[in-house]
C-alpha cells in the first residue's frame, strides 16, 4: 500500500502477564505459537506492502530492537502517558510524505487478516474521512469501552467502561484500538488531546474521535464480526487462549508467517 506510514503501538511492560510483577520481557515480546506477538503485526504490514512502520518502545525497549534490527523503525516513549502520547512520539520517525497513518497495537493485532487492515485504509480513503476506526462485534464486551452512535448511525464517541450508562453496558460494538488518520489532521489534532478522566489521566486516542465529531468531521468504521481477529491479552489466561487461536489460524493456508 502506498502513501501510508503505520505506527505500532510496543511500549507496554507487561506486567498484567506477569503476575503484576515487573517483566523480564516488553509485553509484545511475549510469545505465541513460538513468535513475539508482534511479529505476526509486522508480518501483516509487510504482506500488504506498507514501507513505512514505526515501533513505538519503551520498557525494556533494547531487546525489541535488539530483535527486529533494521526491519522498521523506532521511537522511544519514554514515559507510558497514554496511547496518543505514544503516537506523538512517533510523529517525528515517520516518512512526513505520507497522507495516511496506520496506528495498530503490537499486543492485540496479531490475529487480523492481511485483508482486514487493506479494507479498513481504502474504507478510510473512499470515504474521504478524518479518522476511520476497525470496529468489533463483540460476544462479551464487558471490560471493554464502546462505540457510541447517534440515530442515523453515527459514531459520536467511544467510550470507556467506567463512564457506561446500564444502556450502553448493552452495546456490543467496541473499538479494536487499529485506526487509519488523515496524517496532517493527526498531527494538527492530537496535541489537543487532554488527560483523560477516566484511568490514570493519560493522553488516549479516543479523544480524537470526540474532537473530529465537535469539528463535524468525518468518522467512519469497518466493522468486522469474527471476534477470533481480535484477542486483548492482558491475562496469563488470554495469552493460552491466544496460543490456542493461533495454533487454528497458522493451518490455514490463507494465513502464512
């Protein structure tokens, strides 16, 4: 794909996996099938022929480098302030030609189809929009923030758990945390980003769905039903259900590392 920089999220620690612990590894280190969970991301990336990719590091970021030498690029977060101050990190490391940003997480994207994320960018391209956002029908989205429309089936917010009215408890669409931006409104946008109320006060990029609405810009989204194309792995028992996922799609002859 051409005209198009992504930018990786790979600064967690892992420490949820680690009994709360401190880790000996960055989380997308941890291995499934075999493989550092982020290595299936940069496999997908490089199927579809993004050139431009940006690892966003932090904890114990060496050892990521360490590992994938020169096969894409790094910024250094330094401090976890959130999932938009790590894309700011990484404003200055990505080719500025490029119209398009790409922001995948390196921990929960392992599982997407090479054609998910060509689907979501050309979605995002054909309908001219701001921000476009991978969306999931969830069977069980109980600990995960929502997508909020309006009557005509707008998105308006995506909102945490915490902040959930009962109805909206109810809603199973939840944001995959994989978003497509209009570079130059990224990066005019997100130094608006607040600390968020919700969580530790950090600079999250769901914020910038809120600032594209109140702008009257355009959000879309590319909703996809098969909840196997996204696992959080935050728990030792996700990463075995992982493992047990990946074992299934890695017989697929479509799905190749």
């Amino acid at each position: 794909m051409e005209n198009i920089s992504a930018i990786v999220l790979a600064a967690g620690k892992g420490t949820r996996l680690n009994s709360g612990q401190p880790s000996e590894l960055p989380k997308v280190m941890y291995k499934i099938c075999g493989k550092p969970m982020v290595e299936y991301t940069l496999k997908i990336l490089e199927s579809i022929n993004i050139n431009d990719i940006v690892l966003v590091i932090g904890y114990r970021g060496d050892m990521i480098k360490d590992y994938f030498s020169t096969r894409c690029k790094y910024a250094l977060q330094k401090e976890q302030k959130g999932t938009g101050h790590a894309v700011m990190c990484a404003e200055k490391v990505v080719d500025p030609t490029n119209e398009y940003i790409l922001v995948i997480q390196g921990d929960d994207s392992a599982f997407y189809t090479p054609n998910t994320i060509v689907n979501l960018v050309s979605w995002h391209i054909k309908e001219k929009a701001k921000v476009s956002l991978l969306t999931l029908r969830h069977p069980n989205p109980k600990e995960l923030g929502r997508i909020i429309r309006d009557k005509k089936g707008e998105i308006v917010a995506i909102k945490e758990k915490e902040v959930l009215t009962p109805a909206e408890k109810k809603i199973k669409e939840i944001n995959t945390g994989t978003y497509c931006f209009a570079a130059k409104w990224l990066w005019e946008n997100i130094k608006k980003l607040k600390p968020s109320k919700t969580g530790k006060g950090e600079l999250i990029l769901p914020d910038l769905i809120k600032i594209a609405v109140e702008q009257k810009n355009k959000v879309s989204a590319h909703i996809i039903d098969d909840h196997n194309q996204w696992i959080g792995v935050n728990t030792t028992e996700q990463l075995k259900l992982a493992n047990e996922v990946m074992e299934k799609k890695l017989k697929h002859l479509d799905f190749k590392t």
